[in-house]
C-alpha cells in the first residue's frame, strides 16, 4: 500500500491514519505537505469537534522516511509545518499511540493535546542520530511536556524509552494494556465531543501560553449562552446543547 494519510469523520470525531506499513509509518515528504492542508479542511468543517491522530496498524509512526526528503532543500521544514499546524488545530487533539513513536512520530505526537498508549509503546527524539538541530518551537514544545531534564535526555542520547517511563514523565497522559486502546479513545473521544467547544478552544490557547485573548473569550463566553445552557442542562440532569462553535470563531 502507498504511503497516505487517511481520515473518516464520525459522530464529531476525526481520526487521520497515518500509513506507510513498509516503513513502519514513516512519513514522507509528500504526507508531510499534505497533513496541514487536511488539517485545515477539518478544522473548518463544522461536523469535526475532536481529532484523533493515529498510525496504521501496530505502530504509530517511525519518523520521517529519510529517502523521500534527500532531495528537498529543507526537510525539516516540513515536519516543523506540519507540527505547527496540528498544534494549532482550534479543536482537542489526542494521539492514539501503540508501538513505535520516535523522531517526526514523537514530534506529532506532543504537538497534540493529548496523548494515549498501549503498553509496548517506545517514544525517542532521535535527530542526534543524524547530525540534526532539533528545531527551537519542537525543542521547546518537548521540554514543556516532559521539562528541560527529560527532553535534554531523549535529545541528548537519542536512545528510546518505553511506554511507563513516558508515562511519568508527563509525555503521555493514559497507558492503557494491551487490546483496551481503542475502546478507551474512541470513549474519551465522545466525552470531549460532548463538551462546550467554548471551554475547549479557550482553555486550549490559555494552557499554550497565548496572553493577548482575555477580553476576546470574555465577550464570546457572555454572548455564547453556553454557561446557561450548561447549568440548565446540569438542573435538569440532561445532556446540554452547547452552541458556541469553532467556526465562528476570530483568528
């Protein structure tokens, strides 16, 4: 099978695949340039309210497959793209993850909200390996999940660690057994599309650091309705309707 990205939208949730089972989901050159352009369509689409990022099979996703990008001039360019644009995705993101997460993989991976695995899992930061300067917004984006000591550690030593030490240092937010990590997303994916997209989408920008918003998601949580949507809901034990959308939203 070619290597592709492949996305279904159901019930709120998308899930984007990543495939490329010859290299263990290695993306290319041509997935990387594709994936900000299919994160923009979904974001746009108003059916979409959560994103699951996932591999094809038993792994995540390997890297970057190193042969397809020997020609570009820039080829970290590329994954510093497409991971600037999943971090911005308006909407939560969670990875599903399940066997090897390392180099682009571990990238895409902490550029999401969220992030799930199955035991058996191994993470690495690997350009060490190559030569590579990690580039400063992934570096930094690293250090944030896991602090300066652990992230000096995977860059510095390139060496893979398994699913329980990225557990405890904060990379991962559930490890789940073996066989339960689908059930478990696919769970969790449906309690966050149930919730206000309004909360979500300013919660979001305040935990990444955005500072210049305040006023701007103070006005659109008093015109949303949503809080009295919510407490109504609450009283009358009833799941709410939440009207406040990503669509509408300022850039």
């Amino acid at each position: 099978m070619d290597a592709a990205l492949f996305h279904t939208v159901s019930d709120g949730v998308a899930t984007v695949v990543i495939s490329h089972p010859a290299k263990r989901n290695a993306m290319t050159a041509a997935m990387w340039r594709a994936l900000p352009e299919l994160l923009d369509g979904l974001a746009a689409d108003p059916a979409v309210r959560v994103l699951v990022l996932t591999g094809a099979g038993a792994t995540f996703c390997a890297g970057a497959d190193i042969s397809s990008l020997a020609g570009d001039a820039e080829p970290q360019a590329l994954a510093v793209a497409a991971e600037e644009a999943l971090a911005a995705f308006p909407k939560p993101t969670l990875a599903a993850i399940r066997g090897f997460c390392v180099g682009g993989g571990s990238q895409l991976a902490a550029a999401c909200d969220l992030r799930f695995a199955e035991e058996g899992a191994s993470f690495g930061v690997t350009p060490s390996r190559l030569g590579i300067v990690y580039a400063a917004s992934s570096t930094r984006r690293l250090a944030a999940l896991v602090g300066p000591a652990v992230a000096k550690y995977l860059l510095f030593s390139a060496e893979l660690i398994d699913a329980e030490h990225a557990l405890r240092a904060g990379f991962l937010n559930e490890l789940l057994p073996a066989g339960q990590l689908d059930k478990r997303v696919a769970d969790f994916a449906r309690i966050l599309a149930t919730r206000s997209q309004l909360t979500q989408a300013a919660a979001k920008e305040f935990a990444d650091g955005r500072t210049d918003r305040d006023g701007y998601w103070a006005e659109q949580a008093a015109g949303s309705g949503d809080t009295a949507e919510g407490v109504a809901a609450f009283l009358e034990r009833r799941t709410p309707s939440f009207g406040w959308t990503t669509g509408g939203r300022a850039g």
